[in-house]
C-alpha cells in the first residue's frame, strides 16, 4: 500500500468518525433534554402519589354507601317524629296561652 492510498483511508476515516461524532453528539443532547423532563415528570407523579394517598386516608373515615344510606333513613323517620312531636305540643301551646292571657286580664283588673 502507498502512502497516498494510506493518506486516503485515514482521511476516510477520519471523516467518518467525525460524521459519527456530530449523530453521537445530536443523540445525546436529545436524551439529555429529555432525561430532564422525565426528572420533573417524575417529581410530579411523586407529588400527585402523595396528594392521592392522602385522598384515601381521608375517604377511610367516610361512610360507605350503605351507612350513608342508613343515616339518611334515620333522619328521616327522626324528622317524622319531631313533626309529631311538633302537633302534639300544639295545644300545650294553646293552654299556655290561654293561661297568659287569664293572668294578664287579672293583672291589669
């Protein structure tokens, strides 16, 4: 092999690595900026983990649908009674009335 053919190869080659070099280099900028958006992304879905998990310890303490629904029963027939309750205490009213109307007639006589 000559020199010349020599010199040819080397500059080949050299211009290959240095083809390879720049797709190497636009590759890795590409990940770079993309592993720092994957950083946040993870710091979010971390952040969101937490706010969920926080979601469901509180919703532990909450009724469930069938306590829900025996608490609505329960204020229901509770607001039956008070209505009973309430007419039934009516014409306790109307005697306490009457009763105060009689007093004030007698005070005032």
């Amino acid at each position: 092999m000559e020199p010349r053919d020599l010199q040819l190869w080397l500059s080949i080659a050299a211009t290959l690595l240095s083809i390879g070099a720049v797709i190497y280099a636009v590759i890795t900028a590409k990940a770079k900026g993309n592993s720092v958006k994957l950083d946040k992304l993870e710091g979010k879905v971390e952040d969101h983990g937490q706010r969920i998990q926080s979601l469901e310890d509180e919703m532990e303490h909450l009724p469930d649908k069938e306590s829900q629904h025996r608490i609505e029963v329960g204020l229901v027939e509770l607001n039956g009674r008070m209505d009973v309750l309430s007419e039934s205490l009516k014409p306790i009213h109307a005697n306490n009335q009457l009763l105060h109307d009689l007093l004030q007639k007698q005070v005032t006589k």
